[in-house]
C-alpha cells in the first residue's frame, strides 16, 4: 500500500476523533455555563429547522397538508400520529387537488 494512502487514512482518523472529542468538551462546557437551557430544547430547535428547510421549496399542496398536520401536531401531541396524519394528508390532498 502506498505511503500517502496510508498518511491520508490516518489523517482521516485523526480528524475523526478530534471531531468527536471537540464536539463532547464544547458540550461539557456548555452544559456548566449560563447558556445550559441550549442543550434541552436542542432537539425541538433541529426539528423545526428541518420543517422550515423543508417547507421552503414545496408547493401549495404541501403547504395545504403542513398546515393539517400541524393541526393532527396540536390535537395528539403524539409524534408518531402526526407523521401517520402527515403522510395520510399528503397522500390525500395531492390525489384530491
């Protein structure tokens, strides 16, 4: 095996692990500052950036059955009815319109 392709794996590996150490030491600090309240609403905060990404380039059958999910969202406050409402939405009004 050539020598660069050996350099190129262990730098690969390297930037790997440093990646993972960088990501759990900026999280400890984070989770002893000020700023702590960050970590618990993280998950709902990445949701609604994938939503919002997401909702950016559909068209207005897609708005039409966000908007009825967001309704099934409200009444369940059950994830896995609102993905089930979602999908059974979509399905029915890109049939219907």
């Amino acid at each position: 095996m050539n020598h660069d392709i050996l350099y190129l794996i262990g730098g690969l590996a390297v930037a790997t692990y440093a990646i993972r150490v960088l990501g759990l030491v900026t999280g400890n600090m984070i989770q002893r500052s000020r700023f702590a309240w960050v970590l618990d609403e993280l998950p709902g905060l990445l949701i609604v950036a994938l939503v919002a990404s997401s909702l950016s380039s559909i068209t207005q059958v897609g708005w039409l059955a966000a908007a009825i999910t967001l309704m099934i969202a409200i009444y369940t406050n059950n994830v896995v009815l609102t993905m089930i409402g979602g999908v059974i939405t979509f399905a029915l009004v890109s049939n219907l319109l």
